[in-house]
C-alpha cells in the first residue's frame, strides 16, 4: 500500500478518486467558453421572444461577468460549478418559460442551444491540466496506486475530456451522473468507483475542489478528503468553501506519494 503526503499528513491508501472539473483539468479554460456561448445564444433568444434584457448570469448560474458582461469567472458553490447539465438546463428553461415559451418548448430550446454550445466546445478542445497534475498522475501509477474518476458530468463527456488531456489510460474506473442513482454530496459515485477498483472506500483517497466531493467521500468513509483551491496559496479564505476537507492544497505539486 501506498502511502500519500501532503502539508504535513499522512495517509495509507490503494487509489485516489478525482473529481474532474476544476480538479483535474482548469475549469474556466473548458466551461467558461461554454457557458460564454451558451448564454449568448440564450440572450439572443430572450430577445427574440421580447425580452431585452436578458438575464442575470451571476445570479440563476453563479457566472462571474465584467463591465461588458462577459464571462470571466464563477462561484465555487454555485450551479454552473456543481450542477448537472440537467440542471443547468432547467435553470435556463426557466427564463424561456417566464418569456412566454410553454415548459416543453423552453427545455427543448434550451437543449438546442446547448448541443450548439457544446459542438462549440468540441471543436475547440480547451482542455487544460492543472498544474503538476500530469507527473503527480504518473507517480501514482509507478508507486501502484490505481486511478478513478468521479464526476457530475455524463460518463461519456468525462472520457472524452480524458482524451483531450491525454490521460485517458491512466484511470480504470470513470463515473459520471449517469451511473449512478445519487450524485454528489452522496456517496455512491465513490463507492462504485471503490467496486469498479476492487477495494474499500476505507483505502480511497478523494481529490476534488468542491465540499460536495469532500461530503461524497466521508459519507463513502475514504481515509482522506483533499480538496484543490488554485488560490489557496495566495488567499487561505478563497478555500472555506471546502470546509469538510481534511487539506487544501493550491496544486499537484504539494503532494508526495510514496510506494
């Protein structure tokens, strides 16, 4: 059994579920243009059916917007950062529906506009690691230590997502929303990547970047939460929205795996 350091602790463990998003690859570097397009074409809908003044991106998807109302940013905690696309395509129904539109023809015109914005995202590949993610992945796999995914994304795109970086090979169990019948803070995404692995959560390590994966992983009963806050080194008070973490750190390079 491996054993995995970080800021001073400690813990043995077999294998290291990673939440994807803002975990293992930069958040804003693939959604941020996503949700730009998306809630570009929403406006301009909005339009369309008399409704000029589009909608508020920071309050119903938690977008962080400059002066000119570009996407710039997002809450930790908030929709687009934890949200399913279900979700979010319910949110974005929502504003449809108070326009005018009936219920079904706001989902399915949300559902259009989002296959344009993802088809966007396709062609476009911005997918980017995190910092030290790469040599931390392949001091996993010589030490042993197997690899998982965990996300609220669909199974699919997080394997094509693994493809765009390039490391798709290094994990042996990927699950998304799909696969399973709660999604995070519950535990059962860890618990089927823990089967999947053949191990007990007891000897899972999680990496996330939102307290819905630290909540996944006690309630899954992993020996350590770890949580990733790209400020953290900077400012520790950009990071109390991991609160059940048992540690932060700012990027892959703060953690040590020894055989």
């Amino acid at each position: 059994m491996a054993t995995i350091e970080v800021r001073g602790q400690k813990a043995a463990c077999k294998a290291i579920l990673f939440d994807k998003d803002g975990t293992l690859l930069n958040f804003m570097g693939l959604w941020g243009s996503w949700a730009a397009v998306l809630t570009d074409l929403m406006e301009r809908k909005l339009a369309e059916l008399g409704s000029p003044g589009g909608f508020n991106k920071s309050a119903l998807l938690g977008l962080q917007t400059d002066e000119r109302n570009r996407v710039i940013g997002y809450d930790k905690t908030g929709p687009i950062a934890m949200g399913t696309e279900e979700e979010i395509i319910a949110l974005l129904a929502s504003t449809l529906y108070a326009a005018g539109l009936p219920w079904n023809e706001a989902t399915t015109v949300v559902r259009e506009l989002n296959a344009t914005a993802m088809a966007e995202l396709k062609r476009r590949r911005e997918a980017v690691p995190l910092p030290g993610l790469r040599d931390f992945v392949q001091s996993c796999r010589e030490a042993g230590v197997k690899l998982a995914v965990v996300t609220s994304d669909s199974t699919s795109e997080a394997l094509e997502h693994l493809e765009w970086l390039g490391i798709r090979d290094a994990f042996a169990s990927v699950v998304g929303r799909d696969r399973v019948a709660r999604g995070k803070p519950g535990p059962d995404m860890a618990l089927l990547a823990c089967r999947e692995l053949g191990l007990s959560p007891s000897e899972a390590v999680v990496i996330g970047d939102s307290n819905a994966d630290m909540q996944m992983g006690k309630r899954a009963g992993v020996v350590m939460t770890i949580g990733v806050s790209e400020e953290y080194g900077e400012e520790a008070q950009e990071a109390v929205y991991l609160r059940d973490a048992d540690v932060i750190i700012s990027n892959y390079r703060e953690l040590t795996i020894h055989p």
